[in-house]
C-alpha cells in the first residue's frame, strides 16, 4: 500500500468515527437571492439545537430531534449529492451543537469541494470554535435573535445570549472584513445576518439593529417577516399571532435609525407553513440516499 492509500484509508477511519444527525438535505429556494439564487441553496439540516425558542418553526427537528444518523464520509457523500444537483452553496442549518464535529469533514471538503460553505446558525456560536472554522467556511449566516437578556430567557436562550452573539457577529467579520459576490450576485465570502421579528418586540429589533451597525455598518442584514405562531405557542399572550404591518415598518425604520445601508427585505405573505420543508418526507429521501 502506497502513502496515498494509507492516508486514504486513515482519513476514512477517522471520519467514520465522526457521527451526526441530519434532517433534510435539498435544493431551498427561499433564502435572500444571494443564496438561493436560480438553482437553489444546497441545504444541509442538522437535528439539535443548543437553544429552545417555544416558537421555532422545526421544532421537530430541533427540539424533538427527529433525523438519520450519519458519519463523517456519509456527509461528504451528501455534500457530493449537492453539487451534483447544481446547489449555489453548501448550507449548513443549525450547525453549532456539531460544531467541532464538523471542523475535519468541512476541511476534507474544502480539498476538492467546488461549493461555497454557508454557515447558518442562530448566532450564539463561541468564537473559538468560529476560529476553528477558519478556512473551512465562506459565508457566515448568522442569527441575531434578541439584544433584549431578559426576552432571550423568556423565549429560551442562554440570558447571555446578546453578548455571546456580539462576540461570535465581530469574530465572523474579522474573519470575512469585506463581502463579496460572483457575476451573478451570489455571495461567495462575506456575513449575512438575519433578524427575525417577533411580535410585540419592536425594543428588541431596534436592539438588534443598534449592535449589528456597532459592528459594522455595511454589514448585510435580512429584516425577516416570515413569523408565525406554531401550536407550541398557542396560547402564548404575544407569540400566538403574527407580526403587524406596523411591527414590520417599524424594524425596517430601526434598520435605517441604526445607519445600516445594506439588507433584504421580506413581504409580509412570507409569514406561511408553506415554506417549512416536510421533514418526514425528507428523511426517507434521505434514508434513499444513503441506502438504508
């Protein structure tokens, strides 16, 4: 066996020690433009999640865990599956609880994959871990989800969760300091951050805004409509109803207030089941996939 093969045989050994637990892979062709683009976001979901918001529209991923167990090289192979589809970029959905897990296969990938890397988590990533990430990610696609510690408890998220996602939103632009795209408008290196608005919390956007331009103010920021109440949140005072057309004029003035200049905008029918993906029939095509 020559030193080719060996370290072949090596890295196989180690990245099938590797496990993970995934949801949904599949062309997604609802995020911001610069990600969806024509032929669609290659969009990986990983079940888990390291915060339990009561209103999260895949909760039966993220809370109740429902997904495929997978190695290290069976996620390559998924990743391969993207790229033969014609995906825009690799997303990775929710990949912060596999973070360190994915630092060896994202580095394997970056060998010969042909996709930009996407990291789309809910903003809460610890900046060494984001350091570890370095070189293997291209697009940092963030959340950040309240600058309000007390509302992050009541909804779920760690109290300190506004100074943890200021933390991981300065680390991502100083490892991306300038946005870029291709031809066709498609980032290909750069930070995105998104701000879902919730409803009664128009304090907490304005928040929100005031801490991505402290940062930086050519920062990308998606001023996000696309709430609605899930059962889980039925009887909630705030949470059982969508977001006014008031609430949602007043986030994209806070956008201006705060001197933000760039960002994508939603209507306000974006607020629908509609564009929640079918993780149970995603998880036989999955199943499929991997011969199982």
């Amino acid at each position: 066996m020559d030193g080719r093969q060996t370290e072949n045989t090596l890295r196989s050994a180690a990245l099938t020690d590797i496990t993970f637990r995934v949801a949904r892979i599949g062309l997604h062709f609802y995020e911001e433009p610069c990600f969806s683009g024509e032929n669609g976001s290659g969009t990986v979901f990983f079940s888990g999640c390291d915060m339990r918001c009561p209103f999260c529209q895949n909760s039966e991923i993220s809370h109740d865990g429902q997904g495929v167990n997978v190695n290290g090289e069976e996620l390559l192979r998924l990743f391969s599956e993207l790229e033969k589809q014609g995906a825009e970029n690799l997303n990775l959905v929710t990949p912060t609880p596999w973070g360190k897990r994915l630092i060896p296969v994202l580095k394997e990938y970056k060998k010969h994959g042909k996709l930009p890397v996407v990291w789309n988590s809910n903003g809460a990533d610890d900046p060494g871990l984001l350091r570890g990430l370095e070189g293997a990610v291209d697009v940092w696609l963030p959340d950040f989800k309240y600058s309000d510690a007390a509302l992050a408890a009541e909804y779920g998220a760690p109290t300190d969760y506004p100074d943890r996602a200021r933390a991981a939103l300065r680390e991502m632009r100083i490892q991306c300091p300038t946005d870029v795209f291709d031809s066709r408008g498609m980032m290909t290196r750069g930070v995105c951050v998104r701000h879902l608005v919730l409803p009664g919390a128009t304090k907490n956007t304005e928040g929100v805004m005031r801490e991505i331009a402290a940062v930086d103010k050519e920062m990308y920021v998606s001023v996000m409509a696309q709430y609605f109440p899930t059962p889980r949140v039925a009887e909630h005072p705030l949470l059982s109803r969508r977001i006014t057309a008031e609430e949602y004029d007043r986030a994209v003035d806070a956008f201006f207030a705060a001197g933000l200049k760039n960002g994508f905008s939603q209507e306000p029918d974006s607020a629908t089941e509609e564009y929640v993906p079918d993780f149970t029939d995603s998880i036989r095509t999955l199943k499929r996939l991997l011969g199982r």
